[in-house]
C-alpha cells in the first residue's frame, strides 16, 4: 500500500509557495496554534496559524456587515471561526443532530448550515468557544479533521436511501473512503482534546511523526472525493478530484467506474485557471477502490503545483502530464491496471422530496431547505421543529449535496407525528408548493462571513427567485426543474458553472451571468454576459426563458435547450 515519498519533495515544498513554508514548520499541524489561542489580547491569530488552522476544520473570518463600523472607531474587525465536521456522507444519529443543534446556540450564531459537501458548519464562533465547541463535537462522536486544508475533505455520496437497493451496499464506502484518507498527526487530538503528547524523539531533537500518505508537507492543494449511485447524481460527481460511479448487476455492487481530474474553482482575471470536470478513465472492484483513491492521492502529492496555488488542484496535474501517463503511474502503484468502464446513465442531480418507502419497509422524508441554513425565522421555525423530532427520535438523518435533508428509517407510525410538528412549526413536509427553480437552488455562504465574497449569494439567491417567479409563471415554466445556483466569487462552493443558469458575483450587486449547465452533472456551463445588476439580469433571462416555453422538444431541458439553440455563440 505505502510507497515511499520522493525524496525530492520535501525541496520542492520549502521552496514553493507561502503556505508550504508554513506546513514545513508546523511540526506536522501544531504550529503555534495552542500560544495563539491563549493569546488573550485579540480575538485573531498569527498569520502562519490562521492557514494551518484550516486543517483542524476551522476558518478564521470576521463579520463583514461590522467592517466598517468596527474600523471607523479604530477596533479591530469582529473576528469569529467558521467550523466544518466531517461527515462521510452526510449521516447522523437524532442524537447527534440534538448536539449539533445544542452547539449551534452554546458557542455559534444560533444557526448551522448544511453544505454543498454533505456536511455541517457552525458560524460566529468567537475564538476563546472554539477549543469547547470542538469538545462538545468529539462528544458527540462528531470531528473536524480534515474539514478544510490541503487534504481529503469530506466524502460525498448519493443518501437517497430508495434509490436503489445498492444504497446500503455502496453508502458505507463514504465513511471506509473517508477514514482511509484521514491524516495520522494526533496534533488536533492534543490541541483540542487535551491528548497527552506521545511523540518520540529522533536525532536532533525533531519530533517523529508518521503520515504515510501525506508527509510532513501534505498535498498541494484540497482534495475531494464523492460517490453517486445512477440515475441520480445528487453529488455532482465530476466535480470531484476524484469521482467514483457505482455500478450494479441483479442487486448486487460490481464496483465503480473512476473518473478523475474534477475541479470548479477559478480566477478572475486569469485565464490559465478554470473549471473542469473529471473525466471517466476505467473500472475498479470494491476490493480495489481503497487502493485507487490512495494512489491517486498520492500521485498528487507527488506531482501537484507546490509553487502557485491557483494552479496547484489534481486537474491541472492531469491536464499537464496527461490522461495516459497518469493511468500508467496509477497502474504501477497499485499493481493492477483499471478495467474497461461500464455503461451507466445519469438523469438528473436533483434530490427527490416527499415521503418514500425504502428496501427496508421504512419511510424517508425529503425535505427542502432554503440553502441549507437551518434556523428559526419569523414566518418558519425549521430549527425547533427538526430539534423536536431528534429529541422524539423519530428519525435519523442524511444530509445531500444540495443543502436538503432527509429524515430517514422512519416507522410507518410515526409519519404523521412528523408532519404534524413541521406543519406546527410553519413548514411544509414537501416542496410542491414551491417553483422549480427554487426547489433546484443553490448557493453559498458569500456574505457576510466568507472572506473571498465579491457579492452576495446565500442572502441574496431567494429574493432574486422571487422575482423570477413571476416571469416563470407567465410563461407557463413555474413548476419546471432549472436549475439555479449562486456563488460569491470564483472559487466554485456553490457549483455555479455547473447550473442550468449560473451566476457568479463580481462586485456588490453585479454578477457574471452562465448558461447551458447539464441537467444530469455532465457538462459544464459557459459565461453568456457579464457584469449585470438585477435589473439586467431580469431583461436577460425573461426572453430566453420565453423562447424555452414556446420553442422546447419533448422533455427537453432548459440547458439542452440553450446549447440546441446555439444562444451561447451569441455570449457577450
């Protein structure tokens, strides 16, 4: 399994960017992050800290809206943490939904939020709750290791438990993915937990560590890693680094078709950075699928961008050294070679709502979230009401890739008991009431906590739906599944370029406009105008929306539709 790491590595770290001088020196993850912490006189961190820290699961951020203000009478920003657990696939006890909600209100802003890679954040926590947050979340048998940084992050997988009967075949593979991946270094173990130091001494006084896949410098850049079960693509599974498609035959897992080289994230401004989706290159057994992820991995480690972080994801080391040498290093380290791929098909990437029966004769119910923030609002109290049916244990419960939930291994007799407390909280127990645009809506976090927000997207996306509504409705498309997603900038969290139509914000109020995304994951989307204020934006979208209404074919969608239409020749 292990192969030794080149020797010359460790060269190419220290003489590469910033960051890989900071993970040189951080005596594999603990920096000075325990002198920071106790640091009583800012509610920040050191520099070099503030990027190490990312690999316990946390951002350091500031409150954006209090920007200004705090600067005008000469404080400094309105510093707060941003943690991520890791949750393979997105799964959780009752129990462990009560904790999430419990430390929501103890040490965050009295929200969490579901994310685009099936897992939980906590927002607003200052930096003297985040060491007791942390503990509460080990508590709970929760973590965030890995949660961020430049590792393998959270492992995604299709949790739609009727999907097929495969699903309880394949699910467990996020979390046996997820824990062969995770690095070694107890550093957070000790920093949080308050672990007793067990390291060694060598020569020279360093401490010994071991991290047989990473190294003491890691990999170039974030890796992630996601599953889908066909027909659905809930995951977006060419996204990933590495993508792996199920593949069955009478009810049983053959294994998975391995695509790789996946990557959203851009640069304004640069043109050697963009989008990619990952590319199908073979087949793998269930007994081979941990040894190819780690390889590939590993492969990355070795040959990824060290000197220029905006070209150092696993897609530019595949565009660069290639498809075919890629497959031969692979092949040599695994000591097998990739079997022919299997056919499959994808129909869509959107999740299902409402109740339905699993192979195990208990229920599920798919529930939709604005954007996965769970919270209580003045007309809603989706919060209280999901809290409530934790503490009834009525349910477990999956978190998706498009920020829904569902409330899964159900018992028949307790269904109405659900409905009744969501409906006693204001909440719908399904989404028909709702357009199709805004069933099939994402967006990220952006303002006014992300740091790299050019423009709105989490607080903003709603309104500009409601404002499409209307034209939806006169054109006789309310109820048609387009898919809509928001994101603050470039970097690609909420899979923008990858929607039906797309936006990516420029500056406050304006937006890069992209169309002609694929209904089912498979293509990407392109920009078709730039730089628009809502007013533009409306003006734009409402005549191609009237020509998709009265010009489509059968089952035709609204991004197929864009591309049979040649509208993209005609982008600005």
């Amino acid at each position: 399994m292990t192969k030794p790491i080149p020797k010359g590595l460790n060269e190419r770290a220290i003489n590469g960017s910033d960051v890989e001088r900071i993970k040189d020196q951080s005596n594999y993850l603990r920096g000075t992050l325990v002198e920071s912490f106790a640091n009583p006189l800012t509610g920040s961190i050191s520099a070099d800290d503030h990027q190490l820290i990312k690999f316990h699961g946390t951002y350091e951020q500031d409150d954006r809206d209090r920007r200004n203000e705090r600067l005008a009478r000469k404080l400094e920003p309105a510093y707060e943490f941003m943690i991520r657990a890791r949750i393979p696939g997105g799964n959780v006890t009752a129990e462990q939904w009560l904790a999430l909600d419990t430390i929501s209100d103890l040490y965050g802003n009295h929200t969490f939020r579901l994310t685009t890679r099936q897992t939980v954040q906590f927002h607003g926590i200052v930096k003297f709750k985040l060491k007791q947050t942390i503990q509460a979340m080990d508590k709970a048998l929760l973590d965030s290791i890995a949660g961020c940084g430049d590792v393998n992050r959270n492992v995604m997988c299709s949790p739609d438990p009727a999907l097929s009967s495969i699903n309880a075949q394949v699910y467990p593979w996020a979390t046996k993915i997820s824990e062969h991946l995770m690095p070694k270094s107890r550093a957070y173990h000790e920093i949080w937990l308050d672990e007793p130091q067990g390291r060694t001494l060598v020569a020279g006084g360093e401490a010994e560590e071991i991290e047989p896949l990473y190294g003491k410098h890691y990999l170039p850049r974030k890796f992630k890693i996601g599953i889908a079960i066909p027909p659905h693509n809930e995951s977006d599974v060419h996204m990933n680094d590495i993508g792996l498609i199920a593949i069955a035959k009478n009810d049983q897992l053959l294994g998975f078709n391995v695509a790789v080289g996946g990557g959203l994230g851009m640069t304004f401004g640069r043109e050697d950075t963009y989008a990619r989706l990952a590319t199908d290159i073979g087949f793998c057994t269930p007994e081979q699928v941990l040894d190819v992820v780690y390889h590939t991995v590993a492969i990355q480690r070795d040959f990824g961008n060290r000197q220029d972080r905006k070209l150092s994801r696993f897609k530019y080391t595949i565009d660069k050294y290639g498809l075919e040498w890629f497959k031969q290093e692979l092949a040599a380290r695994c000591g097998f070679e990739l079997q022919a791929l299997h056919p499959y098909t994808f129909t869509t990437t959107g999740d299902r709502f409402g109740w339905a029966e699993t192979t195990d004769k208990r229920w599920h119910l798919g529930l939709r979230l604005e954007h996965g923030r769970i919270q209580d609002t003045e007309k809603t109290s989706i919060k209280s009401a999901l809290a409530q049916i934790a503490r009834e244990k009525l349910c477990a419960f999956r978190m998706t890739a498009n920020q829904n939930v569902f409330l899964t291994e159900v018992k028949k007799n307790n269904k109405a008991r659900i409905v009744n407390i969501l409906k006693e909280h204001g909440y719908e127990s399904d989404a028909s009431h709702l357009s199709g645009l805004r069933r099939n809506s994402i967006a990220c976090v952006a303002l006014n906590t992300c740091p790299q927000a050019m423009a709105e997207a989490e607080r903003y996306l709603p309104n500009l739906i409601t404002k499409l509504e209307p034209i939806l409705d006169k054109y006789g498309l309310l109820q048609d599944n387009i898919k809509i997603r928001m994101t603050g900038c470039p970097n690609g969290c909420g899979r923008s370029v990858m929607a039906e139509i797309g936006f990516i914000g420029k500056s406050p109020g304006r937006y890069n406009l992209y169309l002609g995304g694929g209904f089912n994951g498979q293509r990407l989307n392109k920009l078709y105008r730039e730089n628009l204020d809502e007013a533009a934006i409306l003006t734009t979208l409402e005549p191609i929306l009237a020509d998709y209404a009265n010009q489509r074919e059968t089952g035709e969608t609204f991004g197929d539709f864009i591309l049979r239409k040649g509208l993209l020749d005609q982008a600005a």
